[in-house]
C-alpha cells in the first residue's frame, strides 16, 4: 500500500489515468483492489504501456521489491461501463 500511496498514483495520473478509488477487502488479507478510469480501452492501453515504460516507475518498483516481490501475481484488470443509474458516469 506505501507504493501505491506514495507514488503510483501520482504516476498514474502522470499517464492519463484518472485514480477513482482504492479499496482493502475485509475478508480477503494482503489484497488492494482499485479503480482508475480511462478515456476510451486504447487510451487504457497507451497510458498502461507508457506507466510500464516510465524509468520514474521502474525505479520505485525496483526498489520497493528490494526485499522480495510484493505481489503474489499480475494485477487483473476488468473494463467496467457505468449504468445510466450508477452514481460515477
């Protein structure tokens, strides 16, 4: 959580990505659940790829996993539509 607190999504945002939240399951430990928008899925696949590229994230990823990789696996990303009735549109 101190990565993405700390710098992720400052990054993000550096990369066109719109931060909508952050959330930690009560039932499920050591998991990090979140929503960040995207104009259009291509805009999400250029801002991806440069966020990966970015030498800024690649040093904190680098350094924070000096001690051992902090995910257990790759995130999963699900594209989502809001319904006409959701509160976020």
């Amino acid at each position: 959580q101190a990565r993405c607190r700390d710098h992720t999504r400052r990054i993000f945002e550096k990369h066109g990505m719109e931060n909508v939240g952050y959330w930690v399951p009560q039932e499920i430990p050591n998991t990090l659940i979140y929503i960040i928008s995207h104009d259009s899925r291509q805009a999400a696949t250029d801002s991806w790829a440069s966020f990966r590229a970015d030498p800024e994230w690649t040093e904190v990823a680098r350094a924070s996993q000096v001690d051992g990789q902090i995910l257990a696996k790759a995130p999963e990303f699900v594209f989502m539509d809001a319904t006409d009735y959701s509160a976020i549109r």
